[in-house]
C-alpha cells in the first residue's frame, strides 16, 4: 500500500508491486510488506485510507495495525533511517541506472555491506526485505521476528536483522533494519523505503532519480 504524500509531490508513477509481482512470490504478495507505510514520511503518493493495511487482489483491505510501530517525528525518522552517518554524507541528487525491470518494477543493484545484489526497487515496501539465502550470505542474526497472515490465510514468518551498509550508487545509508524471508519464498529482495524515505523520487524509463528532501 502506497504512503503519505510529501509536501512536494514528486513526478512518479509507481507500478501497481502487490499486482505485477504475485507470480514470482505464489500466495505471498509483495503488497504485503507495507508493514509500517503510514510510520514513515515516504515520497510517495497520496494515501486513499488512513491506518496501516494491505490492500490484497481482491481489492479487500487487511488491518496490518499490530505490526506497525507507533508514529514518530519527522526529524526522528530521518535520524533513524540515516544514523550514524553524519549530515551532509550523501549527495543531495543523484541519478541511479535501472539495470532491467522485473514484471514492470526496476531492478538496481544494491551493495549490503560491500557485496553487490540485485533488488527490486520497491516503493510499496516499508522496509528492506532479503530472500533467506542473502541473509545467510551476510551472515546475519534475527534479533527478532515478525509475522504476516497473507492472502491465502497462511502465517509467514520473517526474520528481523540489521545491515552495518545498505549502498544504492552513491547513496549509503548505516545501520538499517531489514526483513529475512526465512521460508525463502522471495527469489529477489525489495529495496524499501526505510533506504529511500527522506528522498523524492522520479522513476524514469533507464534512471531513478533522487533528490533529497530539505523539510521532510
């Protein structure tokens, strides 16, 4: 489910995720994810319904409230998502090559400390999701866990870990949350906003483009 609207709507047209991608994830939709949208003051596009929920294929709302963490600050969720790097690291703009596109939605190339993947540049997605097999490339450990009831009614547990290094081009953010897919049901992992909330975007036919967000 999209997020809140910035004060400066950006000229993007996100691809409908939870629709095109429901074939590479079987029962789990990707839609799913949107676990804490309405948290972060994502660039986006406009909300329709206030709360958290995922909108499945049927059109049917699913409250999402118990896996939400409770609303913050602006100024806090920006410290949190770019924590510890000092202000000013990151480039105010910066043009990021789509490598191909997956159903419609871009594939970039993104290096979790330092070891490159591909990823699925997910606008609808909250939070950095990696398939099962990354994470245990990484070596991560699960401080956590959280689970979603998907459309088929079944309960899919995921693991909750941090990355020291998310890099996209020459954006690096530090210390990140991300979401395990322990069940490896995801063959691809979701680049979520938790990297990109404090940018806008424009998602051209070759580029994404990213211009950070001087009142976010």
């Amino acid at each position: 489910m999209l997020a809140k609207a910035a004060v400066n709507q950006p000229n993007i047209n996100p691809p409908p995720i939870a629709t095109q991608l429901t074939q590479q994830l079987g029962k789990l939709t990707l839609g799913l994810m949107g676990l804490s949208l309405m948290v972060l003051p994502t660039p986006a596009i406009a909300q329709e319904y206030a709360g958290c929920f995922w909108i499945d294929e049927r059109g049917k709302r699913i409250d999402l409230s118990e896996f939400c963490p409770q609303p913050v600050s602006a100024e806090a969720n920006e410290i949190g998502s770019r924590s510890p790097n000092a202000p000013g690291a990151n480039p105010d703009s910066v043009s990021i090559p789509i490598l191909r596109r997956e159903a419609g939605v871009p594939v970039v190339s993104v290096l979790f400390n330092g070891r490159p993947y591909d990823m699925l540049f997910d606008t609808g997605a909250s939070v950095i999701v990696l398939p099962g097999r990354i994470g245990r490339e990484l070596g991560l450990q699960s401080s956590g866990s959280m689970f979603v009831t998907t459309a088929s009614a079944s309960r899919v547990e995921f693991g909750v870990a941090q990355v020291a290094s998310v890099q996209l081009g020459s954006l690096v953010m530090n210390n990140l949350d991300v979401a395990i897919d322990r069940n490896d049901t995801l063959e691809m992992g979701l680049l979520g906003q938790n990297f990109f909330s404090t940018y806008d975007l424009t998602i051209r036919q070759d580029t994404i483009e990213f211009s950070h967000r001087t009142n976010p």
